[in-house]
C-alpha cells in the first residue's frame, strides 16, 4: 500500500496516513457534518412543529426511549399532516387529492419509492426500522378522508369508532415501533386511542363553533335537547353542560379500563400511553369547571403538564 506524508498545522512532527483510506476520510468529514447538521435542523424543525400543533402529545414523544422516540416522532407528524388536511382546504375535492397523495405515498414506502416530502422520508425510514403495519397508515388517512364532507357525528357509537380509527391506529403503531406484541397493550391502545379521540372532540367544539359546525353527537344533544343554535352562540346551558358531562363521561370510562390493564402489561408500554395523563387533567379541569366547554381557561395550556408526564415516567405509571 502507498504511504503519503501529510504535516499537519505548524507541527515539527509528520503523521502518516494512508492515502486509500484515510485521506479519504478527511476529505469527506466537512460533507458527513454538514449531512449531520442538516439532518439535525430537519428533525428539529419536525419536532417544533409538532410542538405548535400537538402540544401534549410533544411533551409525551420527548420521555419516549431514545430508540423508538425518532420513529414516534415521525408517526405523529404524519398524523398531524393528514390532520391539518381538513382544516387547509374548504373544497371537499381539493382535501380528496391531498389525500390521495398521501395513500399514494405510503403505497410507495413499501415498495422503496418514497416521496420527496421530509415526513413520507422519516416515515419510510420508521417502516423499514420497526416493519410497521400498512393498514394502520391507511386507516389515518380513510378516517380522515371520510370526514372532509361532513364533521357531524350521529351518535357517540360513531364517535368511537371514529377515533378507534383515527386515534387508537397511532397507538398500534407506536407499540410497532417500540417492538411490544403484547395483547393487552393491544386493548389498553384501543381504549386509551378512543377516550383521547373523544377528548378532542370535546377540545374542539369552540373552534367547530367558530366554523358553524356541529360536531357533538346528535343522540346526545337531543337527549338533552340542546339545539344547534345553542352550540353555535356559544352559550353554555344546563342542558349543554349535560350533555358534554355524558360524553366526557364515556371518554373517563375508556380511560378507566386503559388503566385498569395496567398490572398486564410490559414496563416497556408504559411510556407510550403517557398522554393517558394528559387526557385525565384535561377531564379534572373541565369537571372543575362544570362542564363549561367554552371556558377559555381550558383552552390553555396546563403549566403543570410537563411535570406531572416527567412524574409519572418516574414512577413507571401512565
């Protein structure tokens, strides 16, 4: 093998290196940093935006094991990618080609023709990493699609199911990413995905108002006999204030039976349903309030939320 002499700086002393591999080497390391930094800015950025549009869920990816925390992250932006569909577009057709991008995309991903979009990228990387199922994406983005025409839900049966769909399937997937085959994380997922499916229905209601939508189920505001002008004005009535008490209701009981699976499950899962935290103090402020959906105080941040997930991490609950 050829053997150059390189001086290096004012040094008096001569370094040897070998000029097939070594040289190489440096020559490449300014391009390899610059790789790394910018992959570090793209993640950044990911991760910044998902800390503006899911706020909790952020706060809950950042306590995940390092080893499934990059791939969780890139679950959840996909989820918000395929969330914000509905809220960008008012024309139905337009958020139906969005969509369809999107079950195009993740039809690629399995057969290593990804997009150049950064979360089709970092997902693609995610489903080779941990074999992520395929009919957990497809499920996101059809629960999605099927709510670009109509927001409203009949009965809370539809709601759950709904979230089952659009909530409980990135459960699944985080569990995938983790590597935890375990049948009651399987059914915690499905009852955690549905109760915090049905908190963000609940969340939603001032902004839905704001857009003359109407998204609480309708066999419960005519238990109550709360019509949809009612919602709309954004006045909190007795009968109001029961009805969101029955579905918040149903959401405590789902994440009742979450946690009530707890002792059957592996340590390693715990982590994942971290959010159930989150939903619980959600559901205490909002009793605290009387059922008030329109309080402005619950539409602000909980200062105490990112101790209180940094708590129960310690203490291995959720």
């Amino acid at each position: 093998m050829f053997v150059s002499t390189l001086k290096l700086g004012f040094s008096h002393k001569a370094k040897t290196y070998s000029t097939t591999a070594d040289v190489w080497l440096l020559a490449s390391l300014p391009a390899l940093i610059c790789c790394l930094l910018v992959l570090y800015v793209y993640q950044m950025r990911r991760a910044l935006e998902m800390r503006q549009h899911d706020y909790e869920n952020f706060l809950c990816t950042l306590l995940l094991p390092s080893q499934s925390r990059t791939s969780a992250f890139a679950i959840r932006a996909f989820n918000i990618e395929i969330a914000k569909v509905q809220d960008q577009v008012s024309d139905p057709h337009l958020g139906r080609m969005r969509m369809k991008f999107w079950e195009e995309s993740v039809e690629k991903m399995y057969v290593e023709d990804t997009p150049n979009h950064p979360v089709a990228i970092e997902l693609h990387r995610a489903t080779k990493r941990h074999k992520l199922s395929k009919r957990y994406l497809k499920r996101l983005i059809s629960a999605r699609a099927g709510r670009l025409t109509s927001a409203a839900f009949p009965d809370m049966e539809a709601v759950e199911h709904y979230a089952e769909l659009s909530v409980s399937s990135v459960y699944y997937l985080l569990l995938e990413a983790s590597g935890i085959e375990n049948i009651h994380a399987d059914h915690t997922a499905s009852h955690l995905g549905k109760a915090h499916g049905i908190v963000n229905l609940i969340r939603s209601v001032p902004y839905h108002a704001q857009q003359k939508v109407v998204a609480l189920p309708q066999d419960v505001l005519l238990q109550h006999n709360v019509p949809h002008e009612m919602v709309l004005r954004t006045s909190c009535t007795a009968g109001l204030k029961e009805a969101v008490f029955d579905i918040a209701a149903r959401a405590k009981q789902h994440l009742d039976k979450a946690r009530s699976l707890s002792n059957s499950l592996p340590k390693s899962a715990y982590p994942l349903f971290l959010p159930a935290v989150a939903i619980d103090s959600y559901l205490e402020r909002l009793r605290l309030k009387g059922f008030d959906i329109f309080d402005t105080t619950l539409q602000k941040r909980n200062s105490l939320l990112p101790f209180l997930l940094f708590w129960n991490k310690l203490v291995s609950k959720y």
